[in-house]
C-alpha cells in the first residue's frame, strides 16, 4: 500500500484487490481510496472543520476518476479556506435540488413507470422512444414546473418542420399524459399542453390510401399472400410494401438494373429524375429470383400480362387490391410508401433523413447541399433488411 502524500497513479487502483478487511490507498491532501473486502472503490477526503475532522464521500471508482476526485478534492479546501463547511453546503445544495422540483425526466420516468404494467412492450417502447428522441434531450433536465408552453412548442415544431407532422401531434399528446400526472402529484400547478392545441401545423392527408397500424398492415399482408391471381401481379404485390417506391418505378424495374453482387437495385427515380438506389433484403433478393423463369428472358422483372416487352399494367396492382376488397382509403400501392415512412420512424425507429432519402425525396444537410444516391448506403441496407423482417413478422405465415 502506498504510504501516504505519495500520489496514486490509475494503473495502482486499477489492480488494487479487495482484500479480507477495508484499507486505504491514500493520495495527497487528504484524498483516499476506500478498498473493501465486497463492492465498490469508494473515493473520500479527509479535512479539519472548527478543530474538529471530518470526512466526506466524493463518488465510486472507476465512475469518478482520479482526476475527478482531486478536482473534488480541491474544491473543498477552497470550501474551509473560505470559511464554509463543506458537509453543511452539500446538504444545502441537495435540499435546494429537491425545492426546485423534479425535471421533466425523472417526472417522465415515474409516469412511464405507473403505466409499464398495464401496456404491451410495443406500445412503451413507442412511447419511450417518442419522449427520448425529440424532448427529453432538450428540456429533460429542466424542473417540469419552469417548462412554458412556448419552449414546449419549439420543440415539438422541430419535428413538424421535418416532415414529422403526425409524429409531432403523438408526441404533444405524450407529453399531455405526463404534464397531467404531473399536475396530479403537485410537481406542478398545470397543464401547460392544454395551450398548445391546435398549435402544430395540421397533417395533410393525401389521396392516397395508407396503412400506419401494424395489425392491419399485417392482416393486409397476408391477404395479398393468399391473393389467387397471376404470379405476375402478386409478386409486384408482395414487392410493393417491402420496396416502398413509386408504384410506376416498380412496375418498369429491369432485370439489367439490378445489381446481384451489391444486393441493389439501381434506376432513375421517376420524380426527381436521379439516379436512386434500393438496397434488396434477402427475403426479396429470393423473391425476385423466383420470378425469373417466368420473365428471365425479358427486359422487365415484371411484364405485362398480354405483352411481355412491355411493363406490367399501371392499373394492375389497383385492380388487385380492390379484387382482395381492399378499399381505396384503406391502402393503395403508392401508399405503402407512407406506410414505410411512418413504421420505420415510430416503430423501427430509423433516423428521418435515411427514411427520406431512401424515399428518393430531396434531402439537404445542414449546408444545404443535396446528398448524393450514395449517402447512408450501408445505414440503408441495414434499415431495407430490418424493414423485411418485421413485414416478415405481421406475417408469420406469409411467403
């Protein structure tokens, strides 16, 4: 053991063992390290208040370093040279914590914690999800009851404003049930949600039929397996949610665009007229290759079912729908592409701006400069084989 006003070093404590008894490994000025026989490494400074030692707890080791511990250390000598008892200070500060009430975090988490035992696992790691993705990081260590509506709002207008409209509103709603515990416990006097409604940027519907509810998502999945037409249609069918393009991109899909070594189907997107790639999960790199003798010696993947030269039928997959007595404001072909861009946000939890860009929109960084076909290549993959196996999932006994 070090004799003291030697100073440690980390590799000393590192291999320090517990022993049979407690002992100390003392540094300079009063700090030293508590080794018991079971637990942690526990840093402490000794010092002289009004004649008489004391001793106070600084943190365990590894958590509070040895440079954290003397920086600790020195902050109390200043503490007694100035005249102020350290242990008396600290206890203030710790009562001056708890009269500022409880952050929003900490209210957050005692929330969650009372519903945990009445909600599915899905549906709290949603709800988890939501608050820690936008608005804990940003007003979590803030006392719930100095959080106004305005900070509320600019938080919340930062996920609209990415294209995030509806999540924006689930999050407000969130945020109402805590606010509204919060209340209830008396960590605050109201609900500052309540001043918010109708404050967020509306969503706007599209004439497109989307699908933003697993279970339905599922029932419809395994409609379109069991769907009794032509391999033709229900391949483009089984293609559509897992590809998520354009319904005329995926109807015009070549056999010579697609990339079998890089697992890629490479093309010019319809709309914005670049080029765009989609990275092909297993689950649809099989699928694609079972079409093959019927449309291998073709140009098109999937022809049309009275000319092979030329592209499936831009009413085909409609027509297939409506067969299955799929309504049109329940789901469309161009609408899995909501689909897609709401379930991989809220549920799989991908970032926005990979959803969007394997969307083929227009994405800018933060200079402003569109990013290139390439960007987030291998985060794309990895989102593509993920977006299938949780398809796969809705329908287990899906083909």
């Amino acid at each position: 053991m070090p004799r003291r006003g030697k100073p440690l070093t980390d590799t000393e404590i590192r291999q320090a063992k517990s022993g049979d008894k407690l002992y100390f490994l003392w540094d300079t000025n009063g700090l030293y390290l508590e080794v018991p026989p079971t637990g942690n490494k526990r840093w402490r400074v000794k010092y002289r208040w009004q004649g008489k030692e004391n001793r106070l707890s600084l943190g365990d080791y590894p958590t509070v370093s040895l440079k954290q511990a003397r920086e600790r250390r020195d902050e109390i000598r200043r503490q007694v040279a100035t005249g102020i008892n350290p242990s008396e200070y600290r206890k203030q500060q710790q009562q001056a914590q708890v009269q500022r009430g409880k952050t929003l975090a900490l209210v957050a988490q005692e929330w969650l914690g009372s519903k945990r035992p009445t909600w599915a696992s899905r549906h709290t790691q949603t709800v988890v999800s939501r608050l820690h993705r936008d608005v804990i990081p940003t007003l979590g260590a803030i006392p719930i009851k100095d959080i106004t509506p305005g900070d509320l709002l600019d938080v919340l207008r930062v996920v609209a404003d990415r294209g995030a409209k509806e999540t924006a509103k689930r999050e407000l709603a969130i945020c109402s049930q805590v606010w509204r515990y919060a209340v209830a416990c008396g960590y605050c006097d109201q609900d500052i949600t309540y001043s918010l409604r109708g404050a967020l940027p509306s969503v706007q519907r599209g004439h497109f039929g989307a699908i933003t509810d697993p279970e339905t998502l599922g029932r419809v999945l395994a409609m379109i397996d069991a769907y009794p037409g032509g391999v033709t249609v229900k391949t483009a069918l089984w293609l559509c949610p897992r590809l998520f393009v354009r319904p005329g991109e995926l109807r015009t899909m070549r056999w010579s665009d697609i990339d079998w070594s890089a697992r890629e189907w490479r093309f010019v997107a319809s709309k914005t007229k670049q080029p765009h790639i989609v990275p092909l999960a297993d689950q649809v790199l099989r699928k694609i290759e079972s079409i093959r003798p019927v449309s291998g010696r073709g140009e098109y993947v999937l022809p049309s079912l009275r000319n092979a030269h030329k592209p499936l039928s831009n009413m085909a997959l409609t027509a297939a729908l409506r067969a299955m007595g799929i309504p049109g404001d329940m789901a469309t072909a161009h609408g899995f592409r909501a689909t897609a861009r709401t379930l991989l946000d809220e549920i799989l939890h991908f970032r926005v701006d990979i959803i969007e860009h394997q969307l083929a929109h227009t994405v800018k960084d933060a200079l402003g400069r569109a990013y290139n076909r390439t960007s987030f290549l291998p985060e794309r993959h990895t989102m593509m084989q993920n977006w299938a196996d949780y398809l796969d999932r809705l329908t287990p006994n899906g083909v």
